[in-house]
C-alpha cells in the first residue's frame, strides 16, 4: 500500500485544476493564478500566523536567506517573499525547482514524464482496476492509459453523466477499453457502501485500487455523516472503500499469485496540518476549522492510511507508474513523488499516529452502520471489557479489538485475546492499538460506535466451504431437499426468523409445530403460510419460555398431539433493557434465553431418542445464539448474578445468555454421543436482521427503523444458516459446532471451555429440578 502526491487537486471529486484566492501581504499582487505543474504540487496559502501556529516548514529549493512564509496556489508553490513584489514564476530566471521538475531519479522517469511513458511497454490485459474521480482530471487520465495498457477499468464517479462521457471518450480513442462507470459519493458512507454492493455484483476480480479522488473546499462543510467535509471525502470515503473492497483483492491475488496495488493520491499539502498532525477533535467538532490545515490533514490520513494497512497487509502498492511498472513490485507503505520514492513529513512517517488514525476512523465507519439482530439473534458488538491489570497479558480479561470487518465468516471479534483474534479465520481488518475499559462501564454510544461490523457479509456474495454465504437465503441453502414425514418444534415462530424458518420448513414438506408466546400472532403466521404452501402441516401452541410452568404445558400439549419429533429448534428470545426477574425469580434474559430451552430440550429429548431409533434418521437440535456471546462477564457465565442480578448490565446480561446457548450445544452434544444416540446438537448465529428484538431499547429501536434497511440482511437470509443445520446433508454427523452465515465457524474460547459448559449443564439442572 503506497501513497503519491496528488498531480492536481481540486474542488470537485472529478476536477482537476481550480483556481484559489491567495492570502498574506501580497495576496493583492499575485491574485489568481492556476498553478504551473511544480513537482509540490498542492496549496498553503497560509498567513505568517498560521505558518508559525502550523510549524510548517517549507521545503522549496530557495535558498536559505531568503526564505520567509510562502505563498502557495494550487498545483505548485509560486514562493513569494513578503519582501519582494513579484512571484518566482514572474522571474526571467526558471526557478531551481524547474530543474528538478526535468531531472529523472533513480527510477528513469521525473516530474515531467507522462503516464504514457511510465507504462510504456507494460501489458497489464486481465487486470482490473478501481480509480476514484475518473471522470475528469488526472482520474480520467489515470484511467484512459490503464484501458490502454489493457487493464478493465470500473470509474466511480460522483456524477454519472459526466462518468459516461468519459467513457465513451476512451472507447473512441480506445475501442477494445472495458471501462465501467458506477456512481459513488465519497462524502457518504452510504454510497459507498452501495458502490462495493454494485462492484460485487459485476462479479469482477480486482487487482488494482487507485483512491484519487478529493476535494479542496474554502467553507467549513460538514458531510452527510456530520464530519468536516475535507477528512470524509479525502480519507474516511476511500478508508471505508478499501475496507469493502479488500476481500476481494486478497482473493485475486491468492488465486493469481499477481501482486496487487493500493493506491491512495495524497499530496505534498500533508505538510501542511495541524501542529498535531491529525487533530482528531476537529473532524467532529469543527471549532478550530481551517480549511488548508483541513485539507493537510486529509492528505496526510491519506499516507498515514498507506503506512498502517501496509504494516498490516505486509505487501500492497501506488497513480500509473506505480499502479503498473514492475519496478514498484514488492515496495509498499512508501510516499511517491514524481514517480520516484520520496521521503514525507515526520508526521506521516508516524507509526503511532497512524494506528491511532486507522482506530479512529474504524470507529466512524462501524458507526454509521448501527445495527440490530433477529429476535434471538442479536449481536452486540459493545466494547468488550478488560481490566486494566490483566487486559496485556489477554487471558485474565480482554483488549477491544476495533475492527472494520467486510466479508468475513465471523463479523464480529470483539473482546477476544490476541492468540483468539490470530486463529479466527474471519478476522480481515484490526486495528492493532488495543484499548482498554473499565470493568461495567458500557455506554450507548459505545455500543452503537461498534455495531453493524459483520454486517458487511450482506455487502456481498463471497461463498464459504459449504458453498454458500450470508447472502444465501433459507430457500436456496435448502433448495433439493425433500423432508417429508419429518416434524419439527420451533420456539418464536410467529414473527422475524423464526416465521421464516417455519415457512421454508413447511415448504421442503416438514410439518412444523410453532411454540409461541401469542398465540394470536401465532395464528396469523400459521394461515399466511397455508396460503401459500397448501399441503403445509402446521400446528400452534402456547408458550412463554420465561415461566417454566408454561413450558412443561407446552411438553404436555404437544406430547398429546402424538407425533415423533426430529428436529427441535430454539429460536426465541429476548433482550431488554431494564433488570427484570422472570416468574421464577431469574434474570429475565437468562431465564428466556437459555433455562427455558434448557428444559423444553430435557422434556422433549425422549420423544427426539425415540424418533430417530425408530426412523434412523438423524435428530437435529438447533440452538440460536449469536456473536454477542463475545460480550460478556469475565468468567463467561456469572452464576451469582442468574438469580441476585446486582450491578445488572443489559448487554453483558444478554450475552451471557447467548454464550449459554453454545455451551448448552457443547455439553448436550457430549452427553448424546457418550450415550451413543443418533441426535446432533449445534448452535448458530443468523446475523444481522431487524426485528422486533429492540422493541424495549426505544433508541435503538428509532435509529434501527430509520437506516436498518440499507445494513442488514434480510429475513430471508436470517434464517438461512438456522435453515441449513436443521436440514442440509452436508452437517449429517456435524455436532456441538458453532455456525454463522451456513458454515462452521470458531466462537470464543469462553464458548468452547468444556469445563464451563458442564458447570452450566449442573447449574441449569439444579434450576429446573427445583
């Protein structure tokens, strides 16, 4: 990943060249002027105080004396001295820098080589390359010559119209160029994220990442997500980008074995910021607001981003001559200039700076993707806690992981240890400054600040081993299968996932009893699913899985129907906010979560033993959980707090439930196969679907309904990974595993402790004997 200064700025995503007032004593006598092509290229434009406030030093070849405070306009720095009244490019004397604008480095090529020149005799054909703000400018440019060198070209535009004509002037010059033009809008997080969705679509490889576009902007703008418009644009539009469209790269590159190359258009303005380099405050809160200092600090995350994900990544690249020339192979978290290796400020070869960026801006993109789950399968990605004396050594409590997650198996790895992060196979971005927060100190803006990261499975299509994905819906990962004469419980049937799973169920001939807290509601979901399946075997029964009286009813009442039962899922459930006891004295979570399943399991296991010896068709039990089984209490189940929920906290107290939920699997699936019975248990994670679960989180709930739509999966999808291990012959013999988006996957170690599985398995007994 290597970043190069910029060959124009501008004040449009798709313009090259502008024109800009200049400030300082001889604003009056320079005026406006476009700037003459100088190898530093961007814009200062500084008064003496703001100079000195910056501690910007200039780098101009003038010599020492004479140097004072400059002023710069765009596209090179005519040096004016507050002493003189004329500009250098006034001089009858070509400037030193004129030279070294024609002089070739050590690369063969200079500041006045073209792009055709660099990539002269390079035959990229196969390759595939995004580049931003290719409608006009150098993005155009950039473009045309990487269509003529043979690379499939995908322009992201702003405007679309102006996208098109574009490409039909390559294909006029060019007529064998594939070029392709997709809208996208760096300044909204949402467009971009609706560019990565189009861009999977095309089902393209991609080899080629050229981040070029930008925008230099004189008024103090806040983009559509509330950040000062210089930073989301320049940096966090293409930061988000990169994280969307890295999947996708590394998959081109493992199966090409053909290097492939980021490239993030900075500029030599990177100088030219804040005395702090990035000041993070400002992004938000735009007190402090200059706009050269803004757009310094947008060039310099621009670098600071190359060098992190570079560190990270160990082996990326940078616009044509590095993008395409090979002697750019192997070379990555470097500054380019005049298509020759540079050195940047010290500022942007601040390796702490640039972690410290790359957390801040995973921050804001995951905040933009607030998030719920299904009824049962609600993830919540809160900063996971960690004491401060044992958070290092990460065994005795945890690091908060900030990760940016797109495509990956398990979105979600927060509160794991380093060695937990290391093994999960669906781990792609992190930012690797761990912080630390004290033990019950949750908030809601920290929940939300992390929420929706595995929500980006949505984005696209990318199929795990079992050959489907979170995009799979329940009716294609089911597709074939005739499950006729089999008869299935599902717990919280009568809405979200579990309506849906009950629905496609009944369509692949399964008859299906749906347990239900209304049994109204349960009702209406059973007619909705004869109307369209007629053949559908449906019963509906009462049940609350927060009252253990309730449960043995249902047990009861199906048991009288006197039917076998082969597959058992629990879905239901609950997340609340308040600390509420349930009718038999427990923390209501818990007690719907898991001790209600918990006994439904127990009373119905004989019917299930029976079932399956008779038939010698495999039982399934299918327990719901979720990735918010990550986040919870030290020990992973706090015992004490089931029944005396002291210093109660919702999400904690949630995901001790869902953590319950795998290790109920776990200790289940033990005991069936030491029994020798034909019976598997497993729990999964349905992933992000807007339900009714916040329906007592009002907030949440409000932010859902407003923005749910463009970052979840469907319904549809939800149910899909319950759909495939309740019913799929690919997990026939599959038992007491984890599974999220219709594969295996790895919970956390918390879920896989033997031990703490069995204590809870006495501890649930103890419950429902007594």
């Amino acid at each position: 990943m290597t970043a190069t200064t910029g060959l124009a700025s501008s004040t449009s995503e798709e313009s090259q060249e502008t024109t800009i007032p200049l400030r300082g004593s001889f604003a009056g006598d320079v005026g406006r002027r476009r700037g003459s092509g100088c190898a530093d290229d961007e814009v200062s434009g500084l008064t003496e105080e703001e100079a000195a406030r910056s501690g910007f030093g200039c780098r101009c070849p003038c010599s020492p004396g004479a140097r004072r405070v400059h002023e710069c306009d765009l596209l090179g720095r005519a040096h004016v001295e507050l002493d003189v009244a004329n500009t250098i490019s006034q001089s009858s004397t070509p400037p030193m820098w004129f030279f070294n604008f024609n002089r070739n480095g050590p690369s063969g090529f200079s500041g006045a080589s073209t792009a055709e020149e660099v990539t002269a005799g390079v035959d990229a054909r196969g390759l595939v390359a995004v580049v931003t703000g290719a409608s006009s400018g150098i993005g155009l440019e950039t473009a045309r010559v990487l269509a003529l060198r043979g690379v499939r070209v995908v322009m992201a535009v702003r405007n679309v119209a102006a996208g098109h004509k574009a490409r039909e002037a390559i294909r006029a010059e060019i007529p064998g160029a594939i070029v392709h033009v997709l809208e996208m809008d760096l300044s909204s997080m949402d467009s971009v994220r609706r560019f990565a969705s189009e861009f999977d679509s095309l089902n393209l490889p991609l080899n080629v990442l050229i981040n070029n576009a930008g925008i230099l902007s004189k008024d103090c703008i806040r983009s559509i997500d509330g950040l000062e418009l210089h930073f989301a644009t320049n940096h966090i539009g293409h930061f988000l980008l990169i994280n969307l469209l890295l999947e996708n790269m590394k998959s081109t590159s493992r199966t090409t074995s053909v290097e492939g190359r980021i490239i993030n258009v900075s500029s030599s303005g990177h100088i030219l910021t804040y005395p702090e380099g990035i000041c993070f405050d400002n992004v938000k809160d735009l007190s402090r607001f200059s706009t050269y200092m803004a757009y310094g600090q947008s060039k310099l995350a621009n670098i600071l981003h190359s060098t992190e994900l570079a560190r990270i990544l160990k082996g990326a690249a940078t616009t044509c001559y590095v993008a395409l020339h090979p002697q750019v192979i192997g070379i990555s978290g470097k500054y380019f200039s005049n298509c020759n290796l540079e050195t940047p400020s010290s500022q942007a070869s601040n390796a702490e700076l640039a972690k410290k960026l790359w957390e801040f801006s995973s921050n804001i993109v995951s905040a933009a993707k607030l998030a719920t789950r299904n009824v049962s399968g609600l993830s919540f990605p809160a900063m996971a806690m960690a004491t401060t004396k044992g958070a290092r050594d990460g065994r005795k409590g945890w690091r908060r992981w900030n990760l940016e997650v797109h495509g990956t198996v398990d979105g979600e790895a927060i509160g794991r240890t380093e060695e937990e992060a290391r093994r999960c196979a669906g781990l792609r971005l992190q930012s690797l400054a761990n912080t630390t927060t004290p033990v019950g100190h949750y908030s809601l803006s920290s929940t939300l600040r992390q929420l929706g990261t595995e929500s980006a499975m949505c984005w696209f299509n990318r199929k795990g081993p079992s050959g489907f994905s979170g995009a799979s819906t329940a009716e294609e990962v089911t597709a074939g299968v005739d499950a006729r004469g089999l008869v299935a419980v599902i717990t919280g049937a009568s809405s979200g996932i579990g309506l849906e799973t009950a629905r496609v169920m009944a369509l692949r001939g399964v008859r299906v009893v749906m347990a239900v807290r209304n049994v109204a509601a349960g009702h209406r979901a059973s007619e909705a699913i004869r109307a369209e399946i007629p053949r559908a075997g449906i019963h509906v029964l009462e049940m609350d899985l927060s009252s253990m009286d309730s449960v043995r009813r249902f047990a009861t009442e199906f048991e009288a129907l006197n039917l076998p039962l082969n597959i058992l899922i629990n879905n239901a459930g609950i997340m609340t906010r308040n600390c509420t006891r349930s009718m038999d004295g427990l923390e209501l979570q818990f007690a719907t979560n898991h001790i209600g399943h918990f006994l439904l399991t127990n009373l119905l296991l004989e019917n299930m033993k029976r079932t399956s010896s008779e038939t010698g068709v495999e039982g399934r039990i299918v327990n719901v959980s979720s990735s918010a089984h990550f986040v919870t209490y030290p020990k992973g189940i706090c015992f004490d707090k089931v029944k005396e929920p002291s210093r109660f906290i919702s999400l904690i107290a949630y995901g001790q439930s869902k953590l319950a939920n795998i290790l109920h699997s776990t200790e289940l699936s033990r005991v069936l196969k030491e029994d020798g019975v034909n019976i598997s248990a497993n729990a999964v994670h349905p992933g992000v679907v807007t339900t009714n679960l916040f329906r007592h989180r009002t907030i949440i709930n409000a932010l859902v309904k407003s923005i749910g739509r463009f970052i979840h999966k469907t319904v549809e999808q939800g149910a899909a990974t319950t759909c495939y291990v309740a019913l799929h012959s690919q997990v026939t013999g599959i038992s007491g595993k984890y599974f999220s988006n219709c594969n295996l996957d790895t919970p956390s170690s918390q879920a896989s402790n033997a031990e703490l599985a069995n204590k809870l398995w006495e501890f649930s007994s103890k419950i429902v004997s007594s």
